[in-house]
C-alpha cells in the first residue's frame, strides 16, 4: 500500500540492530542487580534503561527489564548468553534475551468486525509497530480485501461445533509454518480450546469490552445501557483457560451519557477497543511486559 | 471557620433569587415542548437553559429540565404551579418544580473514614455548594471535631444488629426534625433498611469504588491488586433495595500500575471517591438528575 | 473495500429519512421556545432533542439546536420554512434547517502524512461517518493509493509559492463542481488564503498540536521535550483568517514522560490528532456546532 | 484535629526506618549500574526499586532512583556514603542520598486562596503525605484558623512593594529557624526574588493554570472563556528566576463546555490545581524527581 513502512522499518533496524532487553523474574535476594549489571558490562554492554520491581524486599518476587546497547551484538550474544547461565541458575532466575534486530512476528485472527483489525494495520504499515504481520487468520471471508492489499496472506478457515479440532489444527500448522512468535485476536469471536492456548502460552492477546461496574454474560452493551452507565471501557488481556479471566495488559475508558444509545456505545467501545489492543500490542513487541501469576508487571 | 461561605451564599442568593427549575417525565408525543413553554411564557418566565431526552420519538419516554427566570418568583410561583397543573395532567407527567431561593438541605452520614466527608464539607464552606448542611449523623464518635468546628452538630448513634431499627428510627426522628432534603453517605459502612429507604426514594447519594472488570464481594482492592488492574474508578448511585445496585450518577477513574500496593490503590481510590461523590452532590443540587427504571438522566 | 458502507448508509437514510434538524442564534428574550416549538407543533413535528443556552437570560445571546421528525418531511420541508420566517425576522435570528436525509458533503485535504486521512476513511467505510467523501485533493501525489481504493477520486494539485492563487482557483472550482459543504484539512500543511476561506466561512476543519503550555512557532514537539511536558494535546478548530485562531470545537489530551523522545510525542501526537478531528467532523456532520463570535456552542 | 496522623506516621517511620534512596545523574558510560549496585550490595543493601533513563545511550546524559533497605541503616549510613564517594567522583555524578526516617520539612506559602492550602493540610493530616509542616506564612491573616486548628504556626508577613526585601529576610530566617527542607506556594500571589529563590533552588513548587492554547498574561480565565476552550488544565513546576518557566513537574487537565462561565471555569481549575499541586508533593516527598536543565526526570 503505501511505502513509509519499509523506509521506517529500515531506519528502525539500522538504529536497533545492537539493542537487546533483558526479562528477569526470580526471588528477591541482595546482590541481584550488582551480579546481573556486572555481567552485561564485563562484555561491554552499556545499560540503557532498566526498571525493577519487587512485590516485597523482605522475600518477595523481584523483576526486572534492562534494555542495553552491545556493539557487534550479532557475534557476541552467544558468549553473552552463556556466561549469563551461571547467574541465572545461581539466582533461580527465569530469563529471557530479545533482540530488536529480530523483529518478531504477528499473526492476527479476525471475525467480521474490522475495527481492530484495521487499526493494527494502519500502525504497522505507518511505521508505529515494528514487527512482521506474515499472516491473518479468519473464521469468515469478509475481510480478505484490506489484508490481501497489503500483500499479507489471509487464510479463511470456517470454525463450527463440528470442526473445531481440525480448524485448531490447521491453524497451528499455519503459525508453526509462518514461525509465528505470538497471536494477536482482533474481535476474533471463537474460543481457543485449552490445548490451542498452551502453544502460546502468555503470548495470545485479547480485548474486551469493560464496565463500571462489570457486566458479566451476554448482552454486555444493552445492560450497560439500561443501567446509565457514565463510564465504558476496555481490557486487553493474555489469553488463559478462564475465558476473560487472563492477566490484563492495558485497560482504557471514555465518558458517554444518557444520550447514547446501544448503537453509540457500541461505536465508542469499538474505539476504545482498537486504542487499548494497539497499545497492548506495543507493550507486547517492546518486551515490557512480564507475567506472574495471573497478573503482569509492565515496565 | 471561614467566612466566604456566608458572602459566596448571600452573593448566590441574590443572583437568584428569581430562578426556578422544572423536571419533568412524561410519554413522548407532538406539543409537549410547545405546551410547557406556552405556559412559561405567558407567566412571564424567560428559559434559561433547557435540555430534552427521548429515549425513542416514536413512543418512547421524554425528559425536561427548564432552569428558567421568573422575576418576582416568590409572589408568582403558585399562581404558575396551578395554571401548570392541567397540562401535567393532560400530558399525563410526573413533574417537579424547585426554587433555588430554598436551599436544599443535605444530610451527611459517616463512620470512621473522613475523606469523603472533609471533602463535602470544604466544597460547602469554599461556596462550591449551595446548600445547608444542618447535621451530621454518624454510628462512630471519631469525626465529631472537623463537623463541629463549621458549627454543625453531630450525632453519634451507634448502629449494631441489635439496635438497628432504633437507630434509624433516631435517625429518621432527626432528618424529619431539621427538615433533611436529601442524604449523602460520605462512606456510612451501614446497610439501610428498605423501609428507611423508603422515607428517601432517589434521595440517598452512595459512593463505592469500581473495578474494570467489577470486583463484587469482599475485599475489592486486594482482588484488583492481584489481578494486576490497570484502572481503578468509583460509582456514586442513588441507594435503592439492591445493595449498590441503584441508578448510577456518576462514575470515575484513575490509572494505577503494578507498583501500586494495595494500600496505594487504597489512597488512589480515596481520591477518586470524594471526587465522584462531590460530583454527584452538585448534580443533585443543581436538579440535574431524573431517575427512570434504574438508570438516571443527568442534564 | 468494504461494502459495511452502502448497508449502513442505507439503513441510516431510512431510519431518519422524516427527521430534521434546527440551528438558531438570537438576542435572548422571553417567548423564544413557545414560538419555535408551536410552529413546530402546528406542522406535525415532534422534537426529539432540544438544547439550548444563553450566556446572560438579561440580554445575552441565546442558542438553540433542536431536532426533530417530521413525518413526510420532503414535502412537508417547503411550507415549514416558509411558515418558520416571520418568527425568524420577528426574533431578529440567525437560523438553520438542515434534513438528514440529505448527507453532507466532505471534501478532504491532505499532504504527506497520512493519520488523521486514514482515520476519516476508516471511518467513513465502516458507517461512523454519515456523509459522502466526493473527493480528495493533495498537494502532493502521495497518498493516491488508499484514496483511489475506496472509489474516491484523488486530485493532486501542486502548490508552491508561485502558484498558488492559481493552485486555490483550481481547487475552489473542484468544490463547487462537486457540490461540496464543508472541507476537512487533515495535515495539510499549506496556509489557505483569506479570500479561500471567504467562500468556506465556519465550514473548513482544522487539527493541529496543542501543549500544556503552548509553545508557539517552529519546531513545537523539540520545544515540548526540552520542556518536559507531561501532557500533549491536539484541538480542532475551525479556519479563520487567523491562523490557528479560530473557534475551538474539540480538544484532547494524553499523558506523556520524560521516556518519551522527541519522535515517540510526535506518534502520540498522532494518535491524539487523528481522534480529535475525527470527534470535530462527527460534531459538524451532527449539526451539533454553533459559532459565535471567535468560539463555539457544541450540543 | 483527627488524630490518625500520628498513628499513621508512627507506623510509617517504623515500616521504612531502614529505607533509603539515591538520586543520580551523569554522563553515560558503560558499567554505571555496575559499579553502583556492587558497592551497595557490599554494604548490605537490598534494591527495592531502581529506575534508570538515559537520554541517549552513546553519550547523553544518565539518571537513577534507586530505593534500598539496608538493615540497620542509622548506624550504617555514614559508611556508605563515604565509600560511595570515590565511584561519585570516578563517575564525575551528582548524587545524593535521603532517608526515609528523617521526614522532610515543607512549609507552605499561602495568600487568601484556601483550596491548595485545605488540600495539602487534609493529605498531611490524613496520613497521604509524609513529612512535617513546621509553619506555614501568609502575606495576608485570613487563613490563620484552619492552620492554627492542626497545631501548626501561622505567620502573617505582610508584603508590599516597599518592604519586600525585609519581608523575604523575614521569611528566610523562619525557613532556617524551622529547618526547612522545601517550600511549596500554595497560590502565594507574590513574586518571589531571583535572591531568594537561589536559596531553595529547585525546592520551591509552584502551582498555575494552564490552557491549550496558553493564555500567557492577565485574566487567562475570562480569556479561555472567549475561546470557549475544551479543556483547562494546571501545571505544578519548580520556581526558577523566570516566572512560570521552571521545570515542569506535573500537570492535569479537566474537559469543561460552552456552559461554563468564567466562574465555573475558575471553580473547576481550583479542583484541578489542588490535586496537580498535591501529586506534585508527592513526587517531591518521595525523592522522585531529578531536575536537568529545564525539565524534570520523574521516575
């Protein structure tokens, strides 16, 4: 469609292709930060930012995330990572190095509704996301022509009662296939059976519809509706077995009134649906979110 | 303890002294606009403001509210509320008319907790609110000093699972003795009766936090906190049979993150409250708020 | 793309096919409703939503914005106008029928950047927008490709500082040769002419940044971060000879920090820009805006 | 007045009576975080938080919070600030470290306005803020009650073109007499001298309004007003020799409408100042802002 993308991504790639981050979760502990940072300078990394947090210094869980600069980082991560294992066996640590020059790869599984779909799209050929969309996946044809114009391939794969299995199936062949790093669903209106969710566990991402207070079950807009809400909102979550009940990434809200009706509440939540799953996403691709238990730490 | 409330209430007084407003709910149909102002109009009354509602102009329902100028009010007003009557009845409305040269007088209900309470009290001796405030009634003796030092007494009647219909006998006594408008519950950890509501319909102002998603039950802000939300809100809603259930008024919130622990959220959601409840207060006075089934139009 | 359009359009048309709307400017005096709602009522027309205003009820201006259907309003419209006059020179007002059944028309301008475009098609695609986009004209030939998909003619018209009376001629006899109401700036990054705006008086949209405080002249975003604002906005606006100085109809905001460079507040910048126009040209579609002097009444 | 600051204090300095923090900023170079973390393990310190930005990492300039416990820290303390000392120079930082068991001391400057002052003084009271109040000084007597009610001395220093340079003598002295640590103008509608403010550089904070667009100069109120701006808003900054020009430490914004007239608008920037004004106190108590240049890291 339009060309800023390759021209943005180039820039991108040319200024990051010597930055990494650093994901740490493990017990509290003194010396924590004096052994991890004094790890990354013996090889000549240079800290970039990095932000910590601890749920309690007296024998909590403690996280971290160091984003740092390695000059020649393609040759030296190697030795980074292996001189790093000691520590992270030491401290009981789990760890997890990214790269920025490996831009990782989206897939997006869509229904009927657009909106989100659309958004997404908008900011990863505007240069706003940097990452790779090989695929979108959906249960119906409608939306083939705004993926296919962007030279992303869209796969039509019907889900019913029935099928199920085998639609799973054929979709994991498609994400193993294309390499698939993690899943975005944009207003996809099936739900993933456990055994799907376990191939990307923490890295499936959902959005929701909100409210103050919640209305659980169906019909979610009209009940909001009849009780006057003021409020609405919407809740971007990884995907676990609780339907909904995952750990929530990003939440937004926008004042409505009685003036709107169900059609307009549905219109303003479509809005603030696309703005929280892009803003998720981007959290996603910069590494800063970190899982525990069934909350995150965003760093 | 400061003197501005007395000039901001004389000043407010003086300003409007010729100032009325008219709620209305009626059947929607053709002349209802045309009818009301008709009458306005040949009483010499000049519409200041006016707001319409209809849920659906094809037989829905139609809400009003006129702030209007009638000089001379106080001699004119029953005159004007007679001539009104036929067209109420014609039209088949419930309607309401209010002076704003008659204070409404507001009950404060508290227990240990002050924020909101402190709060109420600044605004109405700042001249944020045009009311009196002639009691405060509380089932706890702690708050008795900020209340009396504005000169407004405070009564301390102990609530227990014993003496519940006692005390709000004791209570209804004084709301009727000072000739209480409307009451406020500035955090009152004590569930009313439904006969006590009864005496008040649409005329008790609550305020609880609100999560997205909701949090029903006990301890909503450890839950929150576990569940890693991003937002946190709070609910101000006219107190009906069902706890927390009633229409809402207005709602709030702020972001919060996970360095947030739950006394944070806590402090956060103390900040959100007096500010929403104090919201819902002015609507109130201002006669802003028409309740239909259990949802509200605020103008 | 899409065809979600013509279905929503269509049903829009038809589900508000009898129903009209009225914008009205007088010197506020008693008995302007009662004569506005009776010739209303004598006609058949039921209100629907009514808002008015008055900055001062002794002699201020008074604002009215009133909906309303009408049943077999085509026919009907003639007679209504003609009937509605006498009120009108009696009232000395200034006044607006506009039917909805009759879409606006909305050209866009457009340069390099592409945001808050998008966002208008989007929009427009998936039946946000009710209106008709019968063109799109840029001074530059970028952004051809999204514009042409949609079936919307895309003219691109140099402009430099040689030619550009000539440049604005050419684009004035476009918009009158496509019956165009009103015209959207989005980014155009080209200062329109007293004399263009002359023909387009309160119907040209504009957006541009806005912070907290401003920083007027070049490079607004370095200035911002050298500051370090922690909130960026956007207003919408509409034209005026003064530039950026027109009447204000909608502003946003969003949180920012010290972590954001000075290419992440432009992205944020982006986001806010796009929102806010796109809010702006929903409030014009809706008749919702009335200008007063250098600021507007919004409905 | 309440007596639940006491106990809330009591239980503050007993929970982080061995909690330190650090403030840092320097060039950037490899292996600060390092260097810094290792000497503080040494000593037996635990990192509870750490925050870090670099402007740009080849070659920008570097900032760090870090929060610790360090057991036994009165007794410690001395110690590791004195082996800090050669990696401070090494490092070329400014650096400083603040114990949580010794509270900061804020004495408030106030004028006739109240809002700001009611705000600070229910936080301080409520057990919101920790730190001590040791006076507070007005160039005018009204506020005197509600200062005087918390036990905290209230001195009127008249102020007038003729005796400034006593009267800001005077105050110097209370300010060295009391100890003060930092000084917040809680709409104190006097300039203070280049002079003074060197005393306290960077630890004064000031509160004003703020629009978008800005209204610089005399009655920004009645001006946004005659824009009819959408949003209004307040800046909380630190006092530099340039009036309202320091570096900007929070701000907040609220969306108002044409309805609001001056006074409105003036009722609603009270809310908003108070609350920015009352998180920007925070931030300062807690040790969360490094000043560079004209703007503030917040972390």
């Amino acid at each position: 469609m339009l060309h800023t993308k390759q021209t943005n991504l180039e820039s991108f790639l040319h200024q990051y292709k010597d930055r990494a981050r650093l994901l740490i979760t493990c017990n509290d502990q003194p010396g924590i930060v004096a052994k991890i940072s004094k790890v990354l300078y013996e090889h000549g990394a240079n800290i970039v930012q990095s932000d910590q947090y601890s749920t309690d210094p007296s024998g909590g869980t403690f996280f971290m995330r160091v984003e740092f600069e390695l000059p020649d980082i393609e040759r030296k991560k190697g030795e980074l990572e292996k001189d790093f294992e000691p520590i992270g066996k030491e401290l009981q640590m789990k760890w997890q190095f990214s790269y920025m020059n490996q831009l990782k790869r989206m897939a997006i599984f869509v229904s009927k509704q657009d909106h989100c779909l659309l958004d997404l799209l908008w900011r990863y050929q505007s240069g706003d996301f940097f990452c790779e969309i090989p695929l979108v996946i959906s249960n119906h044809p409608d939306l083939r022509e705004p993926v296919e114009s962007l030279g992303i391939p869209y796969y039509y794969i019907p889900v019913n009662k029935d099928n199920k299995p085998e639609a799973e199936m054929q979709q994991l062949e498609l994400l193993k296939k294309y390499n698939i790093d993690f899943v975005v669903l944009a207003r996809y209106m099936q739900i993933l059976s456990p055994d799907f969710i376990k191939h990307y566990r923490h890295r499936i991402i959902n959005i929701h519809h909100s409210f103050l207070p919640a209305f659980v079950g169906a019909r979610p807009y009209e009940r909001a509706y009849e009780r006057g809400v003021k409020i609405i909102g919407a809740t971007s979550h990884y995907v676990t077995e609780d339907l909904d009940e995952g750990p929530i990434i990003e939440q937004g809200v926008k004042e409505v009134s009685h003036r709107y009706n169900v059609e307009d509440l549905k219109r303003v939540g479509r809005t603030i649906e696309r703005d929280v799953l892009a803003r998720a996403v981007q959290l996603h691709l910069e590494d800063r979110i970190i899982v525990h238990g069934n909350k995150t730490i965003v760093f």
